[in-house]
C-alpha cells in the first residue's frame, strides 16, 4: 500500500471521526437546549422577540420569492398542460407542486440564508465577544435566556412563513394563468379544490416545514455556539450553517416524500 493511499484513508477516516464527534456535541447541545426552553414560554417576550428577528424580517424575501414561484409555474404548467388540453387543470399543478414540495423545501432554504445565517452570526459575535461568559458570571443562564428562545422561534416561525410562500404562489400561478392568459377563474380553482386533499397533502406539507424548521434552526443556533471566538471563526460558522441546512433540507425532504407519498 503507497503512501498515497494511506494519507487519503487516514483523511476519511479523520473526517469520519470529525462527523461522528460533531453529530454527538450537536445532540447532547441541543438536549441542553430543550431541557431548559422552560423559561422561553414563562417570558413569552422573549420568545416574541425572537419569532419576529427570525419570521417577520424574512417575510419579505418569502412573500416575493413565493409570488415569483408561483407566476413561473402558472406560465410552464400552462404551456405543458395546453398540450394535451388540460388547461384548466393549472390550478392543481400550482397548488399540489407549491404545498407538497416547492413551498416547504425553498421557504426552508430561504429560511436558512437569511434567518439562519443570522442567528449563527448573533451568536457567534456574542460568544467572540464574551456576552455569554458575561451573562453565566452573572448568574444569567445563556441558554434559557438566549439559545433556547432563539431555537424556538425559528421553529414556529418556519412552518408559518412556508403557508405564506405557499398562498403567495398560489396567488402568482393564479394572477398568470386567469388574469393574464384567460383561463377560468372557476374551472381554475374547483380543479384545485377537488384535487388538493388536505390530510394527505396540506398536512404534508405542514410537517414537512415543521421538520425543516427544527433541523435548521438548530443546526444554526448550534454553529453558532461552536463557531472559534474570531471573526474568521464567525465567518466559516455562517457559511456551514447555509451548506448544512441545504443538504439536510434535501435530504430530509426525500426522506419524507419517500414515506408520506409513496408508501416506501
């Protein structure tokens, strides 16, 4: 066995160890977490405060990027269904695409850039700044005060924030398809209402952002309280915030769609 070949399965199984390490301190962090969220629903600002920094200052980009999803898959669905004259039936491939997978999986991502990588940025300046070790020598326990509301509102906020995307796009693929190309406006949503089932595809969804929300919002508070006290060290732990939640997003929803859709 060469050389090179020894240097190249000692770095996997480096990074094996590394991996396994990481997922060990991110569970016994976020047990932590969980155990002591008690007092974020006895100061019901602070988890207000929080729900508002994670949901309400990302409405924007959700609202937009919902309407923008929606018109392009009016406009497609439109053009693909007309094929085959099945026009009127655009209202379910808006609603069933938007509520099933796109409205969960791109709130989500969005989620991340722009809640996430802020709630790993706010934590990490604290940490580098010495505020947590200021709050524990003053007796102020930072993750009931600080990590646990944190972690809480970004996991209400996820859910609420994909319904938005979801009845935004709803509203775009509505806006091209009736207002603009002409189809009818009833044959456009009895479709829709017929064939969108809500157990088995508005619920769906809900749980699917639920999950989302979870796994992001705690992996972000986690980089956040393991990022280096440096500026680089805050750097690096926003940027695998971002790279971390997209790759378990995706794999979280293929794990889910695979359960709750195809019987798998």
């Amino acid at each position: 066995m060469n050389s090179a070949m020894v240097r190249g399965l000692r770095l996997v199984g480096q990074l094996a160890v590394d991996g396994v390490w990481r997922m060990g301190a991110a569970s016994r962090f976020m047990s932590i977490v969980l155990r002591r969220s008690a007092t974020t629903f006895r100061r019901i600002h602070l988890l207000i405060d929080e729900v508002y920094f994670a949901g309400a200052l990302s409405l924007i980009i959700i609202v937009v990027s919902g309407l923008f999803v929606g018109l392009v898959l009016g406009l497609q669905g439109y053009e693909t269904l007309k094929r085959y004259g099945s026009a009127e039936a655009v209202g379910t491939l808006v609603a069933l695409s938007l509520v099933r997978e796109l409205g969960p999986v791109v709130s989500a991502l969005l989620f991340a850039s722009r809640a996430g990588s802020a709630i790993t940025a706010e934590i990490g300046i604290m940490k580098s700044t010495e505020q947590l070790s200021a709050m524990e020598m003053m007796a102020v326990d930072p993750y009931s005060r600080v990590l646990a509301p944190m972690f809480w509102g970004g996991f209400i906020s996820m859910p609420l924030l994909a319904a938005i995307f979801s009845a935004m796009g709803v509203f775009g693929g509505y806006l091209i398809t009736v207002v603009v190309i002409g189809v009818d406006a009833g044959a456009f949503w009895s479709q829709m209402q017929s064939n969108v089932d809500f157990w088995d595809d508005i619920v769906n969804g809900v749980i699917k952002s639920i999950v989302f929300g979870g796994a992001v919002t705690a992996i972000a508070v986690f980089e956040g309280y393991d990022a280096p006290p440096t500026a680089e060290g805050v750097s690096h732990a926003v940027t695998r915030t971002v790279v971390t939640s997209a790759l378990a997003v995706l794999a979280l929803d293929f794990v889910l769609t695979a359960f709750m859709f195809t019987g798998v």
